[in-house]
C-alpha cells in the first residue's frame, strides 16, 4: 500500500504546475519513504529519511522558492 502512495505521489509531483505543490509533495513522498524504511526493520535509515529527506530537503526547497518564480511557465 505504502509503494503504491509512493508511485501516485511521484507521478503527482511530476505534474503540478506550482512549485509549492510540488514541495510539499516531495516532502510527502520523502515521509512515506521513512515509513517504508521503518517497516523494513531500518530504523536508522528512517529516521535519516525523515530528518534530511522531509526535513531539510523540504525547508531548502522552500528557501528557495522565495528566490525563484513559483509557477511554471507555459
């Protein structure tokens, strides 16, 4: 259940037109991959996941945004 949210999520993320929605999307995506890591039995992988991969990667990305157009241009 949890690769098939992965799949939907990724696919999603790829066709968003906003970039915030595309952030908060990998942001997901990178919290359901700790979760996938945690029920593998990898605890310190997951939380490695949670702390950089939504964590850090997201609040980057969102420093980022401020410096960048939000919306794709057509």
């Amino acid at each position: 259940m949890l690769l098939l949210f992965l799949l939907i999520i990724a696919v999603a993320a790829l066709w968003v037109k906003d970039l915030l929605a595309a952030i908060v999307l990998m942001g997901a995506y990178s919290f359901i991959m700790a979760n996938v890591w945690l029920q593998m039995g990898s605890c310190d992988v997951a939380f490695t996941e949670a702390a950089v991969g939504a964590g850090a990667s997201t609040a980057l990305m969102m420093a980022c945004l401020s410096r960048v157009p939000r919306w794709e241009k057509k």
